[in-house]
C-alpha cells in the first residue's frame, strides 16, 4: 500500500472532498492490522473503484482503481498487480501518445526501488500485522489457482 500514497495524494489535489480511496486505503491498513474485519475494507474498496465510474475523468479513474487494487493487496496478493497498471495508464492518458514514455520509466524505477527497499526492511518494521497475514500454514490461493490452470 505505500505506492499507493503517491496516486492518493495526486486524486485529493483533484478531488479535495472525495474521501473514499483515502478511506479504502486507510481502512485496509487497518485491517491489516487485524483492527477492521474484511467486510468493512471491502466495502471501502469497492467504494474507492465505484468513484472511478461516478468522476467520469479517465485520469483520476484509474488513479482510484489503483488505489482500490493497492488496498485489496491485504486479501489477494495478485491484487498488487492492479496498482501499477492502473497507476501507469494514468500517466499515458495525462501525457498521452506522444509523451507518456518518461514518466512511465521514472515510476516504474520508482515501483522497483520500493520493492528494493521493502525487501530489505519488512523485517524491520514496528507494525503489528493481523493474524491471517502472518499464518504461514494458511495456503495461498491465487497460488494454488495459478498451479491448477498449468495441469
């Protein structure tokens, strides 16, 4: 969820009085920290892509269903997927055709480097993170999902 900051700070610029994808994420911070139950972050997350229909702005749409996919990240790890995606058509539909190359490279070395440093400092957090996230003997479905289909 901490790539998610960047677009959630470039939609509040926008939309100043649209709190729902600040809401997702923080929502799902709790809930990582096993402080909310799954239903009330899914609510947020749902609510958070519902704005990116209301806006009618394909920018700041897809800005919202990066930060949704980013707090849903807690339940489905695939879900990590949604925020560079998202996050990078809004760069080419800002910048457009002609354009959008650089600030696409700079925030994909941006992604690398975070996941450089979050490799290197999980570890070294002071976060109490919720049970089912830290249970190891829980098995990782979208894993097992991905193996079926190769059979």
């Amino acid at each position: 969820m901490d790539c998610a900051k960047a677009p959630l700070a470039q939609f509040e610029e926008k939309y100043p009085y649209e709190l729902r994808p600040r809401a997702a994420l923080e929502l799902c911070e709790a809930w990582s920290r096993g402080t909310v139950k799954m239903p009330a972050a899914k609510r947020a997350i749902l609510d958070a892509h519902a704005v990116a229909k209301e806006i009618d702005d394909g920018v700041y749409g897809a800005l919202c269903h990066a930060i949704g996919h980013a707090g849903a990240t807690v339940h489905v790890e695939t879900h990590a997927l949604g925020l560079p995606f998202y996050e990078l058509t809004a760069l080419v539909l800002k910048f457009g055709k002609g354009e959008y190359q650089r600030p696409v490279c700079e925030k994909i070395e941006y992604y690398c480097h975070r996941l450089i440093y979050w490799q290197e400092n999980t570890d070294k957090l002071d976060f109490k993170w919720a049970r089912f996230l830290i249970d190891d003997n829980r098995p990782n479905k979208e894993k097992l999902l991905s193996e079926k289909k190769r059979v």
